[in-house]
C-alpha cells in the first residue's frame, strides 16, 4: 500500500521560502549597494533596506531551526513508533543534500569560469575584495581545485577545505550534513533496548560532534530546539504565537548587536520554539497557500546556486560601481532577484523535483544485498 502524503505545514514553508528570499536580498544588497557607512542619506526607507539586506545570516540560522523541526522531528517520531530505518534516513537525507548540490558545484564552477572571462581581471582572486567583502578576497581567492570539490560533496567545506568556488552559501550545508549523523546517532541511544548498541550510538554521535569545529557543533543547538519543539506539538494559540513572534524580533536584535555564535544560538533556540506555534495553525490557502508551496519547493536550490550567478553578473556588467539607497537601485534589485528565481525554478525543474526517484534508487542500493 501507498501511504499518503505528509500533510503540508504552510506556514513553515512560507518561512523557509522568506528566508530563501531573504539570503538573495542580503546578496543583492552587498553586490548592489553602498554599505551603510558610505550612503550620503539615512532615510526610514534607506534603513528598511539595509536592515531587510542585513538579514541573510539570521535567515540561515532560521534554516536550521526549521531543518531540526522538520527533519529531526520526523526522526523522533519514527523512532517511537519503532519504523526508523538507518537506510531509508541514509537514503532520504543524501537524496536530499546531493540532488541539489552536485548540479550546485557544477554550475558554480560554470559561472565562474564565465565571471573570470567576462569580468575584471583577478576578481575571483579578490581583486575587488575591498569593494565586495562578500566575494572572493586575497586571503579566500575562488578555490576550484578537485580536493575542495570533492571536500563539498562530502561536505566537508569549512572543515578540511573551503567552499568551491565562489558559492559562499554552501558553508551551511555541512552543518547540515553532520547534524544529520549526530542527531540520529544521540536519539538512538536513548530508544534503543540493547545497553551495548545504546553505547555505541552514543559514544558515536558525540564523537561526531567532539570532531567538528567548534562553531558548527554550537549551532547545532537550534538545530536540536527545532527536534524538540516538533516532538512536544502545540495547541493553536495566536497569544502564544504572537510572543514567538515578538521573541523572535527581539532575538534577532540581540544577534545583530552580540554577533557571535551565543547571539545566532539564542535567535535559533527562539525561532524553533516559535515554529510550534506556526505549525499548529490550519492553513490559509488560495494565494498565500501557492506562494507558500511554490517559494518552500525551490527554496533549497534557490539558496544553493543564486551566488555565483548573481555575482558573475555583477562582475561583467556593474563591477565595480555600486550605487546609492534608492528608487533606481531598488528596481535593479528587483530585476536581478526576478532573475535568481527564473534561474533557480529552472534548475529545480531538471534536479530537486527529481529527489524521490534519487531517493528510491539509494534507497534500494543500501538495502542491496549479494547473492
């Protein structure tokens, strides 16, 4: 029998689509305008927008929240219900990650190839580092070389080698990668029966963590709030929403004035506990309910490959002027994000949508066994 779709929690999806949209404008912003310091105005507007463009590393850290909530959530309940499968979750979380990376890598080392020819000389070696501090600098030049490719697929980026390329973004993907290893391994020792295998999977997730830089095991925190937000669900409340939501603000405020990896863990601690409140909301549908759909089904590979193509058109065609806050900007921003999401939706189309039948093939190769 086949079972039935998951229903969708909308509102989550809203937010993961935002906070996609989020990491773009943060992307545009820094491509596109003066930083703040050099604006020759400071209005209410002019604010809003470096404010909105400030956002990018909240968004991530709000990713993580979510994944936790969603993937980690997920695993708990299979495992009370004793259905968890070290297979199918091997195979749907690699699904998952390299459906959208590989093409990722591919394409990022397409763009930049095309930046470099296109584009001022030595901008992938940061030659325009001191106008972009985002892109490539001197002392983090592009890095094509097949040990950093290979480092990406093992997601390994941030740990033994850089990210490929010009892809910034990738870093958080081995976050990601390695919270789907420890956190599985940490819950299997508390619901398995057999005292050794307990031991095993406990002394193996914390070996997990006790190997990664420091940085990446803290944020797993929120990662771990957002699996234990999933498992204790609530009630609808919008008084109880409403404080999320004003906690979250005031999280955010923290993280931009304590910026530091205690700030991004208190944002993602909130944010998770938050999630609850969003996930016990009955949907709205209608427009909201396809925007939701539509932004959280490419949202993964809209974060995975926008950079490299945003800022090898910056290269050839803006480098290296940026502009001042305003009308004329703003609509160049728009332009540029219409682009991304084409770009994005169409790489969608040929890979992420493809993840289930990448799914059953690993699927059906872990549980492969010789004759």
């Amino acid at each position: 029998m086949q079972q039935s779709p998951k229903p969708r929690l909308q509102h989550l999806d809203m937010l993961r689509g935002l906070c996609a949209l989020g990491v773009v404008v943060s992307h545009l912003r820094a491509l596109l305008v003066v930083p703040y310091a050099e604006a020759a105005r400071h209005g209410l507007l002019d604010k809003f927008l470096f404010t909105l463009g400030g956002l990018g590393h909240e968004c991530v850290i709000a990713f993580f929240a979510l994944s936790g909530f969603l993937v980690g959530g997920s695993t708990l309940a299979a495992m009370r219900a004793g259905r968890f499968s070290w297979a199918d979750y091997g195979a749907a979380r690699l699904s998952r990650l390299w459906t959208v990376l590989i093409p990722a890598l591919a394409l990022t080392a397409l763009w930049d190839f095309a930046g470099a020819a296109l584009g001022p000389a030595g901008a992938y070696q940061g030659a325009l580092a001191a106008v972009l501090p985002s892109g490539p600098t001197p002392a983090e030049p592009a890095n094509h070389s097949l040990a950093t490719l290979l480092g990406n697929v093992f997601f390994l980026q941030t740990i033994e080698t850089p990210v490929f390329g010009s892809n910034r973004p990738l870093w958080s993907l081995a976050n990601e990668a390695w919270y789907y290893l420890a956190f599985p391994l940490l819950a299997f020792a508390f619901f398995h029966r057999a005292p050794l295998v307990r031991g095993l999977c406990a002394s193996a997730g914390l070996l997990t963590l006790a190997l990664l830089p420091a940085e990446i095991a803290l944020l797993g925190l929120p990662w771990l709030a957002g699996a234990l937000a999933a498992d204790h669900p609530a009630r609808p409340s919008p008084a109880r929403a409403l404080g999320g939501a004003l906690a979250t603000l005031a999280a955010i405020g923290v993280a931009h004035a304590w910026r530091s990896i205690f700030g991004d863990v208190i944002l993602g601690c909130a944010i998770a506990y938050w999630l609850r409140d969003l996930a016990a909301f009955r949907p709205f549908g209608g427009l909201y309910g396809g925007a939701a759909q539509g932004l959280s089904e490419i949202s993964y590979t809209l974060y995975a490959v926008h950079f490299p193509l945003l800022l090898m058109l910056w290269f050839w065609l803006l480098a290296p002027g940026q502009s001042q806050p305003g009308v004329a900007v703003l609509l160049r921003m728009a332009a540029l994000m219409a682009v991304a999401l084409l770009y994005a939706t169409a790489v969608w189309f040929l890979f992420e949508r493809r993840t289930n039948v990448t799914r059953g093939w690993m699927r059906g190769l872990m549980r492969w066994r010789p004759l």
